[in-house]
C-alpha cells in the first residue's frame, strides 16, 4: 500500500510513500539531508 506524493516527469521517477511518511527532501527540495531535516517536525497522531 502507497500513496501518491510526486512526479517527476523529467527524471521518470514516481515518488509512492506509506501513509505519513512525506519524505524530508520535499521540505527544502534539496540534496542536503540536515538541511531537509531541519524543517521537519514530528506531532503525535490520533
């Protein structure tokens, strides 16, 4: 089971994430890993 997030037509890649587990890289879109996870935020799910 996956859920849509992204394509990228031009690198013919199609992202499919489990539930919740938005990628980091979409909270700059860059290649710099600390820099990505710096945004990143973790809540409690109900």
């Amino acid at each position: 089971f996956a859920d849509f997030r992204h394509l990228d037509p031009e690198k013919e890649i199609l992202y499919l994430v489990n539930c919740g587990a938005h990628t980091p890289w979409f909270a700059t879109r860059t290649d710099d890993v600390e820099s990505n996870l710096d945004k990143v935020s973790l809540d409690k799910q109900a």
